[in-house]
C-alpha cells in the first residue's frame, strides 16, 4: 500500500463525512435564520425558543436524507471492501 492510496482513501472518507453532514448543517442553519429573524421581530430572546426548531430541523432531515445517506455509506462500504480484498491478495 502506498502513501498515494492511503491519502486517496483519507480524501474519500473525508469527502463523504462532509457530504453525509451537509444536509444537516444547511436544515440547522436555516432554521437558525428563521428563529434569529422572528426574535429580532418579536424582541423575544428564549434560549429554548432557539434550540427546538433547530432539533426538529435535524430530526427532519434525518428522516428525510435517511435513504440517501444510507445508499452513500453502502456504496462507499463496497468500495472499501473491494479495495482492501484487492490488497489482500
């Protein structure tokens, strides 16, 4: 094994960590944007105002990108599996 294999299966972890955390960070962050936009309406600064929607934004695309993600850590489990069988010999 390499040094360029192993920073190529590094990138490709890291690549797919970033892309399965994605869609909940955006889902967080806008729910974030909502609430900070209807407190500086309201004048109303709840700390638990400010937590909720954003757990209920995550639980929701959770729910949501469950599929998606699922088939992205198969195909990238596969991936892995060959690899190491073609090292192994």
């Amino acid at each position: 094994m390499t040094a360029a294999m192993i920073v190529a299966a590094a990138r490709d972890m890291l690549m797919l960590t970033l892309l399965l955390v994605s869609p909940f960070l955006l889902g967080s962050i806008a729910a974030s944007l909502a609430i900070g936009l209807f407190q500086a309406g309201t004048r109303m600064n709840d700390l638990t105002l400010s937590f909720m929607p954003r757990f209920f934004a995550v639980l929701l695309m959770a729910y949501l990108m469950a599929n998606w993600a699922g088939a992205r850590m198969i195909v990238y489990f596969e991936r892995a599996v060959t690899s190491a069988a073609t090292l192994a010999g």
